[in-house]
C-alpha cells in the first residue's frame, strides 16, 4: 500500500497530522534546505510544495494530541501540557498504549535536599533540588541550588540555577548558568510586551543581573545588568 502526503488544513490544525512515502519525503526536505527564499517550514513552504507538484494528496481527522511547536510560547505550552495529562489539551506521558522514547542519557535518579520543594513538576534523573521548583520541567543533570526558585519555567539539561536566583515563566537553554540572586523572567502582568523570558544556551546571567519578560538573551549578563 502507498503512503500518502496529507494535508494540513489550518482552521483545523491541531486536528490533523501527516505521514509520508520516506524517499519522496526527504527529496521535498532537501530541496526546501537548499532554498534560501524559504522559511524551512513543514506547513508554510513543504506542504505547499508537494501540492503544487500534483503529490497524492489524502486527509484523516486526527483525535490523539499535536501540537505545532514552530514558537517559543508554543514549545512553552507544549511543556506545561506534560504537566495536565488529564485535561483535554494534555499528553498523558503514562500511557501505556502510546509509549513515548526518550533519548535521555542515562543519569542518576534525582536528588532533592532536606529544604528542597517540588510541586506540580517532571525533574529528571541527573537532577539536584536544593530549591523550589513549582509547575516546571527539568531535564536531565539540572541544578536547582538552596534558596533558588523556579516557576513555571523550562530549564534544558545541565541548567544551573544558583542560590537566590528567580527563574519564572522562562525557557533556559542547555549549559545555561544563571547566577545567585539574579531575576529570569516574570508572571503573567497586564503589560502588553509581556511574554516568556528565554536565554540561549551556554549563557551566564550574572549575580543580581535581571532579564525582564520576554527578553532573549544571546549573550552573556553582566553582573547586576538588566536586559
């Protein structure tokens, strides 16, 4: 049986999926790749593509979860979904009918110190809690230092997050280093520019340093510095 491109229709996005002859597939890739007027965007310009060519074209309703996560506030949402496997916009990650594979190095199960508090959260294995982490995700051979506390917020392998410092509604980067007492991010305000805060990886966000809500920061922070 052929495989057969499908269509993604976009007042119905989160509704349908695709799947693709593997050959015919990666010569659209490759092709996109190599044109510099396009956005490398599956939906914007591969899609489009093969439609163009006269590519078999079929459609299916999709009822499992998906979602495009071509933004930062949408890899943010697609976060906190992993948090409320039982509401409808959720992924349950137990499910034992849909398995999901990891390529998570393997770590040491996570340490939490004699002060440390978790709530709502994933922390992965390799991780240190000496703070508090609140409604986040931590992957692998994160360090969340005594006194430190995170909200809300994304933090990639080997984030350190040292004593003092506020991490909140923000997606930090592999490697990043964000210094004690320094400010990463904010909750939610009427502030019309107000949005998550991100910093690149490798990055140090120096002592006392602040990165205001929807900042992305590529460089490294000065100590007590705002951006």
């Amino acid at each position: 049986m052929e495989l057969k491109i499908i269509h993604f229709y976009p007042d119905l996005m989160s509704l349908y999926g695709s799947y693709a002859n593997v050959s015919v597939l990666r010569r659209y890739l490759e092709a996109d790749e190599a044109n510099p007027n396009s956005e490398n965007d599956f939906g914007k310009n591969v899609i489009p593509a093969m439609l163009g060519d006269g590519e078999r074209m079929a459609a299916y309703r999709f009822s499992g979860y998906w979602k495009d996560v071509g933004t930062l506030e949408s890899l943010w949402d697609a976060n906190m979904d992993m948090l409320a496997p039982n509401s409808e916009s959720g992924i349950n990650l137990y499910d034992t009918s849909w398995p999901i594979y990891a390529r998570t190095p393997v770590r040491p199960p996570h340490v939490t110190g004699p002060n440390a508090q978790i709530s709502h959260s994933l922390v992965t294995g390799g991780c240190r809690v000496d703070g508090s982490v609140e409604n986040s995700v931590l992957f692998h051979s994160v360090t969340v230092e005594e006194g430190a506390d995170v909200q809300y917020s994304i933090l990639m392998p080997g984030t350190v997050v040292k004593k003092g410092a506020v991490v909140a509604y923000a997606i930090v980067a592999e490697g990043a280093v964000i210094e004690a007492e320094a400010t990463v991010g904010a909750p939610p305000s009427d502030d019309p520019d107000w949005g998550i805060a991100v910093v690149a990886g490798g990055i140090n966000v120096g002592e006392k340093a602040v990165v205001k809500p929807s900042a992305m920061v590529r460089k490294n922070v000065k100590g007590g510095e705002q951006v």
